[in-house]
C-alpha cells in the first residue's frame, strides 16, 4: 500500500512530468548562479532603502516609514518573482 506522499509525488509527476526530471551540473550551477545575484540585488535594495527606514523611524514619521518600508516589501517580492521566472527558465531547458 502506498503512502499519502507517494500517491501525491505520481499525481504531481502526472500533472507536470518536467517537474521530476533531474537537473544536470549545469542547470545547478545556472541556478546557483541565480540565487547568488538575486540575493545580492535584495541586499543592494535593503542597504540603499536602511538610512531612510532608519530617518523615518527616528523622526516618529509613521506614513514615511510605513511608504518606505511597503516599497522596500515590494521590490523583494518583485526580485524574488523575477529569480523564480529564471529559475523556470534554466529549468526547462
């Protein structure tokens, strides 16, 4: 008898075959490559964003900081969308 896990792995495997295909040395590295240069535009966004952050909070300028910190929030999520898009793309081939 299979298990909850296994049943779902071959539905996954079903619905998206290229899901479970291995990836070879050079879609890792690509990969790799990709998380490393996203992970340092975030850190690029969150140095240049801090000082402002940091100016509004100390300056008790709640609509500032609450603006800054929302805009610092989206452009992550908008990096990390983008990193995720290129992954899929390395990935597929």
């Amino acid at each position: 008898m299979k298990s909850a896990y296994e049943l779902a792995m071959e539905r996954l495997n079903r619905q998206s075959p290229s899901a479970a295909k291995p990836l070879n040395a050079e879609q890792k590295r690509k990969i790799a490559d990709l998380d490393s240069l996203y992970r340092a535009k975030i850190a690029e966004k969150e140095i240049a964003l801090k000082p402002a952050i940091e100016e509004a909070r100390f300056g008790e300028d709640p609509e500032k900081l609450e603006t800054l910190e929302k805009g610092l929030r989206e452009a992550v999520r908008a990096l990390r969308e983008e990193m995720e898009r290129e992954k899929e793309k390395v990935r597929a081939g």
